[in-house]
C-alpha cells in the first residue's frame, strides 16, 4: 500500500470506508468483553454533530478514517483506523492532525478519547500527538479495558 496523501471530510457511508469501519470492529470486539466496546455506529457518524476524515493513497483508496464528536467545546476522538498495511506511515497522524484543525476552527476547545489498553499504538500515537491519560469523562465509567485521553485544543 502506498503513503496517504489527502485526507478530507467525506461521507462515511462509503462502501470503501464501511470496509475500514467493519474491519476496526473485527479488530476490537474480540480483543474486550462487550460492555468494554464503546464504537459508535454508522448513523451516530452521520449525523451533523460529527466530523468525519478519510485518507486516501495516491491512488484514491481509502487507508483510513477517523472522526471527532463535537458537543459544547469538547472534541471527543472516535473510529479512527488505518489499514494494517499501511500503518507506520504517518496516515494516523495525518487524520488526527486534520480533524483537530477542523474541530478548533468550530470553536473546539479540548479534545478527548477511549481507546482500549491493548491498542498500544494508537495510545503511542495520541501521546506523542500532545494527549495525556485522565479519568473517564462524559458518560465513561471506570474500566480496566479503557485508557482515557485528554489534550487542550
């Protein structure tokens, strides 16, 4: 797989982007017990509250996605995934990095996330992108499964 080299606003419900969606769950559910997986669904990423990114190659295939649910300031990361293949390339941060510049220019003042323990590279990356861990937030309780991130805007 070649480099992402755009990423943009599009529309999740893309046959392309609901396979990187799909893979992301086959990736997750099995790795948590059920009340641990806290994805949201392809109609929560639809709605207008949410900003949604793709990155594509050179080729126009989609590598990756990502979005962040905006509500009163606060950005909250959700589904972001890359191809495993195209991993270690920079698409991650390319997405993370979009959609931050995308939420603050919507007044977005602080950005939050749950990721699961084991996903230890998406934590390496959201750490080295400026987040730190914190307590749950909104309506997350307490879960050995989660790590929680906080970064200011």
């Amino acid at each position: 797989m070649q480099r992402a080299t755009s990423v943009r606003l599009e529309q999740p419900d893309q046959p392309e982007v609901v396979a990187l969606v799909e893979a992301l769950d086959a990736y997750q559910k099995p790795l948590y017990p059920a009340e641990s997986f806290h994805g949201i669904d392809l109609q929560a990423l639809l709605r207008p509250d949410v900003l949604f990114a793709v990155a594509r190659d050179e080729a126009g295939i989609a590598v990756g996605c990502g979005a962040i649910v905006l509500q009163d300031g606060v950005g909250e990361v959700k589904r972001m995934y890359v191809a495993p293949a195209c991993r270690g390339r920079g698409a991650g941060r390319a997405l993370l990095d979009f959609l931050e510049v995308q939420a603050r220019s919507l007044g977005c003042r602080e950005f939050v996330l749950e990721t699961g323990y084991l996903q230890t590279e998406a934590i390496g990356l959201y750490e080295r992108a400026g987040y730190e861990r914190c307590g749950p937030f909104g309506d997350y309780t307490d879960d050995p499964n989660s790590v929680f991130l906080r970064k200011a805007a």
